[in-house]
C-alpha cells in the first residue's frame, strides 16, 4: 500500500485507485500485481463525499464498495475525461444506478444533450440487455465550463488535453491540497503542454498517462499517450509533490511495471506506479 507523505489522520484528499489499465482490461496473472482494470479513480473528503474520475471497468468494485458502505449513494458525482471504451466499459456494471434511491451527476466536456446519447447509446440493443432509459437512479447531466464547479469547500476545474476525439483533465483542489487527473494525453503540442502543466502546478498528487516506454513511444506516435520520461519531466518542472504514472500498457506485466518505475524514480525519486485497490494521500 502506496501511502505516503501526508497526516495519515486527515489528509484533507484522499485518491483510490479502482482501475489502472489502459486501453482493455487485462486481467491476465502477470498483471494483476497493479491490476488489470481499466481507469476509474475516486477522490475521498475526510467527510466520506466522494468525486469519481472516469468509469471504466473499475467503477464496477467502486460501485460494489459504495453500497456496502454508503447506501443509499445520494449525490454522486462521475466526471467523464472522454468516451473511449476504457473510461466508460464499466458503466453498465456500476450497481448504483440501479437503486432508485441513488442520485448521479454526469459531468463532461460535452453539451448536456451529447453526453447523455451517448451514455444511452453504449447500452443500446444490442449491446447490453438493460436499456440507459430503464435504469432506476435519479440521473442529471452537467457540462464542465471553463470555470471550476464547486461543492463546499472542493473545487474541480477541467483544461483540455490531447488525444483522438479530445479529452479533459481535471484538477480537485480543496483547502490548498491539489489532486491533478490527467490521462489520455499525448505531449508535443505546446499550447496544451502549457495547459497541463498550469494545471499541475504545485499538485501534491499529479496522475499522468505513463502508457508508453520511450523506446516504444516513436511506433505509437499520435495514438495520444504518453511516456514516463515526460511525466518525470512535467512533474519536475510543474514542482508537483507525488508523481503517478497511470493508464499502464496492456502489454505491461508487473516486471515491466517495475523496470519502468524504477528508471522513473532515478529521475522523479517520489514517483508510484497506479495500483489497483491503493491509495494515495494528499497532504
Ligand atoms: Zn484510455
Ligand atoms: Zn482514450
């Protein structure tokens, strides 16, 4: 368990990793020591209110935890960076919403209109048996602005990122503690470089798509990932307080994990790699 650097009585953030894997869930035996799901993250208040980062096939344990330990889940709120399979696949599976006591906000970068078609459509017939209109949570769709939304004393901004159909990041601040969301992201654009790295200044726990070694990334050039030299170098640069390489390449096994991690620390020595089922803290 990855915790670390902060008051472990009450860190003002908390972030749980559900899903770590990029691209498809693996769930083959050299990788599950950092897990096979793909991304779905939550960010924990000491309060127990939770945010929700992506649904991919990790939300299905976040959704199981949730109504073991927070039921009915009232005010939940699920912010989408993009539509790609592997942010979305577990939707269906994520149990709250199929409890009518439970109330859900989408959030995305889309109009209200698009993203709830597009909620709806990856659970058509005949790709899933229970139609998006049937399920029984109280669902609201919400699009992010150019200004941080605010729920009590929790800020979360969004900024645009590179990658195939677009993508968002979002970055959750609360009482100077800063979590930075930023997956699916290909560097080498400068105007969105500089986006990102306004974002990630100063984070004490910034999460970067690591997906491609160096040595891989000239092959997979504009598939809109990144690598973990330029997360160490974002990370130097942006003075961020932890380092998280995240979206890990299903072509990754736990060794490759480990190789790639420590090359990482000889250069960002507060760097993890997103384990399935850990934690991390905020200061
Ligand atoms: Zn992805
Ligand atoms: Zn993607």
């Amino acid at each position: 368990m990855p915790d670390s650097g902060g008051p472990s009585s009450s860190p003002s953030l908390q972030v749980k990793f559900w899903g770590v894997r990029g691209s498809i869930p693996t769930p083959t035996p050299g990788n599950l020591g950092h897990g096979g799901n793909t991304p779905c993250v939550e960010v924990v208040l000491p309060s127990g209110e939770n945010f929700i980062f992506d649904a991919g096939t990790g939300v299905r344990n976040l959704g199981i935890h949730l109504l073991k330990n927070r039921c009915p889940c009232d005010n939940l709120n699920v912010f989408l960076t993009h539509f790609h399979w592997d942010h979305l696949q577990g939707l269906p599976f994520f149990l709250p919403l199929y409890g009518k006591a439970n109330t859900i906000t989408f959030h995305s970068a889309r109009p209200v209109s698009q993203l709830r078609e597009i909620l709806r459509g990856q659970m058509a017939t005949p790709y899933f048996p229970v139609h998006f209109d049937l399920l029984a949570a109280e669902m609201q769709f919400a699009q992010i602005t150019g200004k941080p939304t605010t729920f009590g004393d929790v800020d979360i901004s969004s900024f645009a990122l590179t990658h195939p159909e677009g993508a968002n990041g979002y970055r959750i601040e609360r009482n100077g503690a800063i979590v930075v969301y930023a997956t699916d992201h290909e560097h080498g654009i400068p105007s969105a470089d500089e986006r990102l790295f306004d974002a990630a200044q100063g984070a004490d726990i910034l999460i970067y798509d690591a997906q491609f070694t160096p040595d891989e990334y000239p092959t997979h050039a504009g598939w809109g990932h990144g690598t973990w030299l330029e997360a160490v170098k974002l990370a130097k640069r942006a003075q961020v307080r932890q380092l998280v390489l995240f979206h890990h390449d299903p072509g990754h096994d736990d060794e490759t994990m480990d190789e790639i991690l420590a090359e990482a620390r000889t250069h960002f020595p507060n760097t993890f790699a997103a384990t399935e089922g850990t934690s991390l803290v905020t200061r």
